[in-house]
C-alpha cells in the first residue's frame, strides 16, 4: 500500500496547479496520470484565460458576458467570485513563468472571442495551454514533496462506505493500475482530487485529446457523489474537417480577428442567425454551422480570414498556421473547411467553490467540475480561469480537511483479479467503443430529439451490459477502463437530457424548443454503499 496526504488524478493546469499549493505547506502528494505528465487537455487549449486586466475592462461586463452566455443557469455568485478571483490567479501564472504575449508598446495583448464584449482573453500566441502546461510542470519536478507517476491509471476510489465502515463516508484512498506492469495498486490517501478533464472521446468528432474519457466523473459517479447538467456539451464551431485524426481546433481567436463563416454558395450565413454574426456564442454558431449543412448536404463550411495579411496571421496564430500547412492549406490565401466537434463538457461532479463535494476528503476541479460558473454554456476561455480558482481555493479547503484526518494506518483491501483472463477478445472492446461513438454522435449531438434520445439510450443499456461481463471476467487493461467510463459518462449524458424538457444553452431539442419558467439542474446520483 503507497501512502500520501493527497492523491492528483491528473495533470492539466488544475491539477498540477493544486498540487504545487498542497506541497507548498508540506503535504506529500502523488500526481496520478494515465499517459506521461504533459498530455492534457491544458496543453491542447489555444485560445488563452479570461480575465480583467485592462483599464477599459471591468468585473460587471465579465460577469454579465458570462451569465448572457449561460443562458439563465448560472450561479451569480459563483460567477462574481470566480471572475473578481482571475488577475490574482493571472499574477501567480506569471510569477510561476507563464510569459503572456505582449503588444509592440509593452502593453499585454488581448484577444476578443465570442460572446465577449471586451478584449480580455490574455495568451501566449496560440499556444496559451501548451505555455502554462510547461511552466507548472517545471515547478512541479522542482519540487520534493510531490511524486509524478505517470501511466498509472486511477479504477475507482475506496471509501468508507464501500467498506462498510462505521461512521460517515469518506475517502480512504483509490485502486490504481500501473499500466506498464499490469499490476493494480491500492493508494492511500485522505484527500483525492479529480482533475482529469473532459469526455470528449464518447464522440464520433472532437477537440480533445485522447485522454478525455470521463474518469473522474465515472469514479465520482460510481461512488454516489452527485453529477449534474451533463446535457450541456459544448461543440466548438471550428474544427479542421479532415477525415484522418488530422482534425484540430481552430481557435475563437481567429473570428475574434476578423475570420468569415461562410457557406459552399460563398454567403457570409452567421448575420442571419444573430446580430452578433462570427463573433455569437459557440452554441448559436454551432447550430448555424449545423443548419447550414443539413440544409445544403456539405460535409462542411468554410473559415475565411484571406483578407488579412500573411505575416499578420502567422505571427498571431503559428500553431494554427502550421497546422493548416502540414494538411495543405495556406490560411491566408485559402479558406479553411471546418466543422462543430465536442469541445467542452459544462457538466460534471456538483462541485462548491473551494473544491468539496458531497463525499468528504473527494475534490474536483477543472472541467470534471460543475460548480455553476458555466452554466448552460461556457463562455469562452473562462475554462482555464475557473480551474486556477477552484486550485487556489481547493488547496485551502484540503490543507484545512488534513489538520483533523490523517491517512489510514491499518491496511486497507488489495484488489482482488480473482478468476479473471487475459482478454482474448479485443475486437469486442473496439467494436464497442466504435458503436457508441457513433449512437452519441448520431443521436445525441448538437440538435436533439426525444425519440433520438430514447434510441440512443438503448443502446447505451447494452454496451454497459455488455462491457460491465466484460469488466468482471478479464484483466483490466486502459481500453477496457477508459471504455467503462465512457459509457457510464454516455449513460448520465443521455439521462440528464431526458430530463431536461425545454431548449437552453447548449442543449438544444427540436421536441422542446421553448424554455420553462424556472431554470433547473438536472441532477443524478447512485446509491451511495
């Protein structure tokens, strides 16, 4: 059994963030990550961080941009704090390496994205995450009382309840397979925090990395900690179409500096679907974009920025610039073909503002976290901003929790293989990830309808009888866990949309096209025991 004050699972910006302040007090703390410590969904984000830095700039227009995006579902005062939190939590980036881009004069460059009504999206060209990621993973390996282990894999939590243990639940530690080894080990530990990032892969077309399969909100789930709004995926409007996993963002940014949406006639589409034309909420572009390819039968749209100079473009957007070029598009003489893709998840564990959730000694933060910031849409950038926070705040909250609980001293169960095989079936597992890529993308993407819902669902019941067999006769290998979270993630999406009966935000039903009076959570929980 491997003991510490504090188990990560993950090491985007929330992650390591937390950890750095844990550590900083003398906690030992393991930063669990199933890939090597750089692969996260932080060192994929291009755009940057929002936050009140200019003096034409104030917290009232952030706020009201947020709750105008959220769409009547957010918690005023989580978005007062979190947005009145930001240019301390942008000084400590600073303090820690992140080098903003600066504008000839010395005055700090701000990007302009949608739903914004000032410039205040602070960045490092097009690579703001890759920038963080690598500021916090040097302060990180600077430090003794953290240990990174990279490819190991959290299964799920072990708790008082599941136990049986008198007394309230809480977190005793976490089943973790050494992906290398093939060997599950029990860590122990009084505080866990997920911070492992979105579900991108449960559909067919995404932004993500690879490692966005739900985990934590599988394993929150799983031990009866609440998940709420999973309905509200947000689909970005702009990534490459491209039938290879050449597919990547291009960033807000790029309308925010005068980019085009137009159709295959030509038509500059966006100003008939919102007054704000390019520069409207993902979730409206996103639907334009669908509309327009549904009513025209292209597989997608074009993005043009031609009009802008070469080296203007290149200079604002080399990762973008030279992405374009490795698949043969020169951006800035030719207009990029795009389509929506999974972005964001504006769900997740019911999480407070200093991290807690309803399962003592069990954190969340980032975008496994629901905390009501987002609402029913995220605007954007403010995803990076929210994670900082909620690191900032929930190493408080933890330092506090570990003063009167201290790791467990008996020896706490191994995981048990029992009479399982290796598996001798892979095709089942891939046909099975394939199938349900496919149902979510198909029927639970970015327009809805009861009866795609209900089709949906049924199938979803399927694969989760069908991979939970499989669970339990195998060896468990990281296809098959990253699997079983994705379709538990499939099972709370689906459910959560059921629930919800009117159209709000990011989701949208051609069956419940209005909005009901009184905006609601939706809500699901397990059985906790």
């Amino acid at each position: 059994m491997k003991t510490y004050d504090v188990i990560v699972v993950g090491s985007g910006i929330a992650g390591l963030s937390f950890a750095l302040k844990v550590a900083a007090a003398g906690k030992r703390v393991a930063i669990i990550t199933k890939k090597n410590r750089a692969e996260s969904s932080t060192n994929h984000a291009q755009g940057g961080i929002a936050s009140v830095t200019s003096q034409t700039d104030d917290f009232e227009l952030h706020v009201g941009d947020t709750l105008t995006a959220g769409d009547g579902l957010c918690r005023e005062d989580v978005v007062r704090e979190v947005v009145s939190a930001g240019p301390a939590r942008i000084e400590e980036l600073k303090r820690i390496g992140v080098e903003f881009t600066n504008l000839e004069d010395g005055r700090i460059s701000l990007h302009k994205e949608g739903g914004h009504s000032k410039r205040r999206i602070l960045h490092v060209k097009d690579l703001t995450g890759a920038a963080i990621e690598a500021a916090l993973l040097h302060a990180v390996a600077e430090h003794k009382n953290i240990d990174v282990l990279e490819h190991h894999f959290a299964i799920d939590l072990i708790t008082r309840g599941k136990l049986q243990m008198p007394g309230p639940d809480a977190v005793l530690g976490l089943y973790v397979l050494n992906v290398q080894t093939g060997t599950v080990h029990t860590f122990s530990a009084p505080v866990v925090l997920l911070a492992t990032g979105g579900v991108g892969q449960v559909y067919q077309y995404t932004t993500n990395p690879d490692i966005a399969t739900g985990d934590g909100i599988a394993i929150a789930y799983r031990a009866g900690v609440e998940v709420r709004n999973m309905e509200f995926i947000q689909f970005h409007p702009t990534a490459l179409f491209a039938r290879s996993k050449d597919r990547f963002l291009i960033s807000e940014a790029v309308r925010g500096e005068g980019a085009i949406l137009r159709n295959s006639a030509g038509e500059a589409f966006m100003p008939r679907y919102d007054k704000r034309a390019d520069l409207a909420p993902r979730d409206i572009v996103a639907r334009a974009i669908d509309s327009e390819m549904k009513r025209s039968g292209d597989e997608h749209v074009w993005l043009d920025i031609t009009h802008q100079d070469e080296a203007s473009i290149r200079d604002r957007f080399p990762s973008i610039y030279e992405g374009c070029m490795k698949v043969g598009i020169n951006m800035a003489k030719e207009m990029i073909p795009v389509v929506p893709a999974c972005h964001y998840l504006c769900g997740g564990v019911t999480t407070a503002l200093d991290g807690t959730t309803g399962l003592d000694g069990l954190l969340a933060c980032g975008e496994v976290a629901c905390t009501g910031l987002h609402g029913a849409n995220r605007l954007a950038s403010n995803s990076l901003l929210e994670a900082c926070v909620l690191a900032h705040n929930g190493a408080q909250s933890a330092l506090t929790y570990l003063e009167t609980h201290a790791p467990e001293t008996s020896e706490m169960p191994h995981w048990r293989d029992g009479d399982v095989r290796d598996p001798d079936e892979r095709v089942v597992l891939h046909h099975n990830w394939d199938e349900l890529k496919r149902t979510m993308w198909d029927y639970v993407a970015i327009v809805r309808t009861d009866k795609r819902l209900q089709r949906a669902r049924t199938r979803i019941q399927n694969l989760q009888r069908e991979i939970t067999e499989y669970y339990w006769n195998f060896k468990v290998e990281p296809e098959l866990l990253e699997l079983r979270n994705l379709i538990q993630v499939a099972e709370l999406i689906i459910d959560c949309a059921l629930q919800r009966r009117e159209s709000r935000g990011l989701h949208y039903t051609l069956d419940h096209t209005g909005k009901v009076e009184v905006a609601q959570d939706s809500v699901m929980q397990r059985f906790r025991g």
